[in-house]
C-alpha cells in the first residue's frame, strides 16, 4: 500500500514574523508530542513561486504507516488539539487540510 499523510497548507499569513514564532515555539512542538502514530513530519516553508506570490507559506506533512493510523490520530483528543490550533494560528485564512496517499520513485 502506499504511504499515508495529512497535508496542512496555510495561506500566506498577515503577520509573517508572528506566525513564523507561534509554528516554531508552539505548533511544531505540538505536532511532534501530540500527533501519536505519526512517522515522520516534514514542515516546509514556501519561499517563491515562477508564478508571483506563492498561495501558501507553510506546508506540513504528517506520514502515517496507514490509514487507520491516521484517523485514530485524527480522532485523539492531541490530533483534535492540533489541528485546531493550526486553525488558530493560520492568520491568513484557514488551511487547507487534505489526506493523500503517497507513492515514491527513488533514482
């Protein structure tokens, strides 16, 4: 089967510098102790775009083993916790939040 993961994309927010603070200091520590079953959590920050201003600022990667792995932790009361305080600090209106299966080609 392959890989699972929830994808979390935030639109460019309207305080970079306050936003960037709140991911660092208190949402990537939340992820990482609260998130259970995840195995591996990939944070990026988008900084350019050829098409003008990138959409989105953050794109977060939480991969699961399965899919029941992700909706377990979806359903915990950290995932809940999590995900609503990414809503909280997403100043730039809410994030996209989708769940992706994954295949990967290694050359």
């Amino acid at each position: 089967m392959a890989g699972v993961k929830l994808i979390v994309m935030y639109p460019r927010p309207k305080d970079v510098e306050a936003f960037e603070k709140a991911y660092q200091d208190e949402h990537v520590p939340m992820a990482v102790e609260k998130l259970a079953g995840k195995t591996k959590f990939i944070a990026t920050k988008v900084v350019g775009s050829p098409q003008g201003e990138p959409a989105f600022h953050r794109i977060a990667e939480i991969h699961f083993p399965s899919m029941q792995a992700l909706e377990a932790c979806a359903a915990s009361a950290g995932g809940q916790e999590t995900l609503a305080h990414a809503n909280s600090i997403s100043s730039g209106g809410p994030p996209v939040v989708m769940v992706a299966e994954e295949e990967t080609f290694n050359f």
